[in-house]
C-alpha cells in the first residue's frame, strides 16, 4: 500500500480516522472492564472480552461507511454498552463496596 | 439542497458523491414520489457521522466508568452512607442515556444526509452538560454533609 496511492482511495484519510476511532472506543470497553475486574470477576471478564470484538468492528466496517450496512454495527454497539451500564448498576447495588 | 446546507466538510469536492448511487438511486426515483429523494451521501460524511457516534459512545462508557469507579473503588464518605450511590448511579444512567441517544441521533443525521437536508440539532450537549451539572452539586453537597458529621 504506497502512500499515494492510499491518499487517492481515501480522500481526507477518513476512512483511517474513522478505524482508529472506533479502536479508541474498544479502548474504552477495556477500561471499563478493568474497573468491572475489582468487583465482579465475571462481568468484567465479559466487558473485556467486548475489547477485541469492537475492535474487529471497526476494521470491517472502515472500508463499507454506507449507512444500510453500517446501522447494524451500530446499533450493536449503542445496546452493548446500555447492557454493560446495566450490568454496572447492578454490581453497583449488590456487590458491596470496601 | 442549496449550498447554505450545514453539512460537515461543505467545501468538499463533489466528484465522490456518486460513488455508490447504483441501488440507492433507483430506490430514491421510486420514492420520489411520495418522499423526499434519497442518495447515498458522501463516503466522508458517513464516515465523519459514524467518529461522531463513536466519540459519544466514549463519553458514555467514560461515563459508566466513573460511575463505577465512584461506587465501587471510593473509600465510603464517613457518616453518609448512601454518599458514593447518590454520586455514582446518576452517572452510569447517564451513561447508558449517552449510549441510546447517540444512536438515535446517528440515525436521524444519516437520514438527513442521505436526503440533503439540513443536519438535526443534537441534544446531547445540554443532556450532558445537565446532568453533570447536578452530580457536581450533589457531589459538594455529599462532601459538605460528611465534612460536618
């Protein structure tokens, strides 16, 4: 893949940006699940586990931005983390803190 | 439709834009009818529409973890027991709120590209803005209450 080349296939680099965006986001799950480790070992192994598979997401769904095939992926994501806000008010309710 | 929309990148070149017209346009003349005539936006809009989503879904994980963080790893506050759940669960909420809106308003921007429509407001920023807001209150009024006990 030559420099050029790339720039022409992906005018602005978006295309780029938006893998390493949504790499930012699996990130961002990873945390999440560390925090979750402390008090629930399941759930938290759970959250992490999200990590790579929001990461392989993002690889597939750089080279396909339109809207038909991308709302799925999406959507995806937006329930994940509602679920995981969910899990995370009831670790927060049972689970006692030190 | 003219050139005062507010799209993202207006100044783009358009050479790009009928990159992916081949089902989409025929759907649109079909509809056009009835509906407003839609075609399959610029490739960087749609991109630079899915980071924006991205960038909220971060904020509502970001969210959710320092709710959790609050609740689950704070020393408890001394004398006000239900002190770190006052501060904390507004935010997972928040979070999850976050997490939901952000697909709605993907969705409703998507839309409003695909018809060259001007782009829909987003509520989010006051939502949040809000919200933390109210926990940074709650939050000196917790320390306040435990300070005097």
């Amino acid at each position: 893949m030559t420099e050029p080349d790339r720039g022409e296939r992906d005018p602005g680099l978006a295309a780029a940006r938006t893998r390493l965006a949504w790499r930012r986001t699996a990130i961002a799950f990873a945390a999440v699940g560390g925090i979750m480790l402390k008090t629930s070992v399941f759930a938290g192994a759970v959250v992490l586990a999200m990590c790579p598979l929001i990461w392989a997401l993002g690889n597939l769904a750089a080279p396909h931005p339109d809207s038909a095939r991308a709302a799925p992926r999406l959507r995806l994501v937006s329930i994940t983390i509602t679920v995981v806000a969910a899990v995370a008010l009831i670790v927060s309710f049972t689970a006692r803190g030190r | 439709m003219t050139a005062d929309d507010p799209r993202p990148g207006g100044d783009a070149p358009r050479r790009h834009e009928p990159a992916e017209t081949g089902d989409a346009a025929e759907t649109g003349d079909a509809a056009e009818t009835a509906e407003t005539a839609e075609t399959e936006p610029d490739a960087r809009f749609t991109l630079a529409n899915q980071r924006t989503f991205l960038a909220w879904s971060r904020t509502a994980l970001a969210l959710v973890a320092a709710g959790l963080g609050i609740v689950q790893l704070l020393p408890p506050f001394p004398g006000v027991r239900w002190g770190r759940h006052v501060i904390g669960v507004p935010l997972i909420v928040l979070g999850a709120v976050t997490a939901a809106e952000a697909y709605r308003e993907w969705t409703s921007t998507q839309r409003a590209l695909r018809r060259r429509e001007p782009l829909p407001r987003s509520a989010l920023p006051l939502v949040l803005a809000a919200t933390i807001a109210v926990v940074a209150a709650i939050a000196a009024a917790v320390a306040l209450l435990s300070a005097t006990r």
